[in-house]
C-alpha cells in the first residue's frame, strides 16, 4: 500500500488512520485487525513540542509518501528512537524485529517512510521546535550539539540508543498516570529522552559538518541499504564510491558525519548486530551464525562478536 500524505507541521497519524481505516479512540489510533495490530498514540504541546509513540505491526507493506509543508518561520527538529522499547502485543504470526537506531533530522526534509509486513514498529518521535531546542540545550559548548542546534534543512544524522534511553522509554508504556496528570508526565519523559540524546551526542567524535544536497543524502542511505543486505560481503569502498557518483574521501566524509562511524566499522557492527539476532530469536548454532555472515574462522568470528557485543557468540546464545 502507498500512501501519499502533506505534512503542514500536525504530523501524519490522521492521515494515516485516514487510510488505513484505524480506528479513533481518545488519543489512540488503533490498527484494525485486518491490517495488522497495535496502536500509534501521542501527545502535542502547540507548535514547540510534540510526540507520537508507534507500537505496532502490519500484514502488507506500507510506503509512505511524505512532503512537508511548514508554517513559515518553522523549522522543526525530529528525533526518531527506532525499537526503543518491546512489544507488548501477542501477534500470531512470528514478527521481524524493527532495527534499533536513532535518526536525527530536520522536518522539512521529505521523505518516503517504508514500514515492511509483519515487523514490530516500537518507536517514539519526537518533534521539537528550533527555539525550544535551544532553550534546552543552547549553552552546551559541544561542537557535535552545535551542529544539531545550527542545522540547515537537509540535515540528517544516526546514533544507537543508550540504556538509559530504553528505561526512560518504558516509562512511557502502560503507566498508570491520572488522565489530569498525562500531558505534563508525557511531556517530562519527552525532555528526559532529549537530555539522554545529547548526553550520547556529546560523546561523539567531533567531526566537522558539511551541508549535504538531498541527492547526497540519498545516496549515502542507499549504501547503508547495501551494507545490511549483505550482511556477508565486505564493502568496496571505490565501488560504493562510484555507485553513490562521489569521490571515495566524499563518501568517507558523509558516511561518518551521518553515522559516527566510518563505512567499514558500520559494516561490521551492523554484522554483529546481525549475528546477535540470528543467534537469539533464530536459535543458529555459532558455527551457522559465523558461516552465514562470511566467517571462514570460527575463533576470529567470536574475537569480533565479543568486540561489538562485549561477551562470546556461544556465552550470548545461552544467556
């Protein structure tokens, strides 16, 4: 299914309801049994702050569309925290698990959102305006924090999620909160995840920031596509350089400046991510888990697993 929608600063869910059929329940938007199940709920605090939390799964494929069209003078920086917290429904078919990330950009990109079949959508976004931003976070002097509080349009930037950001997520699910009382306790935790997002920010390297053109960013995208679609294969760096039609210091440039890490060692965390899942919901032996992902040698399969996942393939597999 395709959905075409224009977002003038409200946000999707109502058009997404719209077409999906969902039903309306107060604040909740529930997905119908016969596209799938679970909810989308959030809150809006006017034009500074708002938060949509998705739970979720669906039978078909779902493409969404978006073209953005802000108030003038608006400009809106979205924080995406992808599978920050489990799913609490009982599906009965066996669920794809959504990839854990956070993705920070600026609204007034567009931009096309793929949500696949039978994966489990656990996430929050958050919106937050240019001035309520700097009000929080304007006198950190951190030139990683400089460069999301300064960002032009086509700003675009991804980083993993902390512990403390999953607990405080958490918080967020079936509290038992005075209906009186939810606005302002769901606005809190919206402030507490953004002080946990800036306490991972600065922790990142400081790697100076250039303006990206859309047709850049894309490509850039495109290769992380290909990295973790072939989980097995090492990336070429002059071939991914030549595909994206930019020079290889170009690529290794955008490539950090989005991710935090350079395309070779994205690569293999993504790998190791790869084979803790292929592990735990898979149940694969070691042997298959390494053999599957282009390991010829067992003994430097579990050196790199325990280096990105911090314990032994075979300890993790039985824990």
């Amino acid at each position: 299914m395709k959905i075409s929608i224009i977002d003038k600063g409200a946000g999707i869910t109502q058009e997404f309801a719209r077409a999906t059929g969902a039903t309306v329940k107060g604040r909740f938007i529930y997905i119908p049994k016969s596209k799938g199940a679970g909810y989308i709920t959030g809150f809006s605090w006017g034009r500074e702050l708002r938060m949509m939390i998705r739970n979720y799964h669906l039978k078909e494929d779902v493409y969404i569309e978006r073209t953005n069209e802000l108030a003038e003078g608006q400009k809106d920086m979205v924080f995406l925290l992808s599978g920050i917290f489990p799913s609490v429904i009982q599906p009965d078919v066996q669920l794809s698990s959504e990839q854990t990330n956070m993705l920070i950009c600026r609204h007034a990109v567009s931009s096309i959102l793929a949500m696949p079949s039978n994966t489990m959508f656990g996430s929050i976004t958050i919106a937050i305006s240019n001035q309520y931003l700097h009000q929080l976070f304007g006198k950190i002097d951190h030139p990683v924090v400089a460069s999301v509080l300064e960002a032009k349009d086509n700003f675009v930037l991804e980083a993993g999620l902390s512990p403390a950001m999953i607990h405080a997520a958490a918080d967020m699910l079936g509290q038992p909160v005075p209906e009186a009382l939810e606005s302002q306790y769901y606005k809190l935790k919206c402030e507490e995840l953004l002080y946990h997002i800036f306490a991972i920010l600065m922790q990142r390297d400081a790697i100076p920031a250039s303006s990206m053109h859309i047709d850049d960013i894309k490509a850039i995208y495109a290769i992380k596509a290909q990295l973790q679609s072939h989980p097995d294969e090492p990336p070429n760096i002059a071939s991914l350089a030549r595909e994206a039609g930019m020079s290889e210091p170009k690529l290794r440039k955008l490539f950090r400046q989005t991710f935090g890490k350079g395309v070779f060692e994205y690569y293999q965390f993504g790998r190791m991510q790869e084979a803790a899942r292929l592990l735990k919901e898979k149940g694969l032996t070691v042997s298959e888990v390494g053999y599957q992902l282009g390991f010829t040698n067992l003994s430097h399969f579990s050196r790199v697993f325990e280096r990105y996942i911090g314990i032994k393939p075979k300890k993790y597999s039985s824990t």
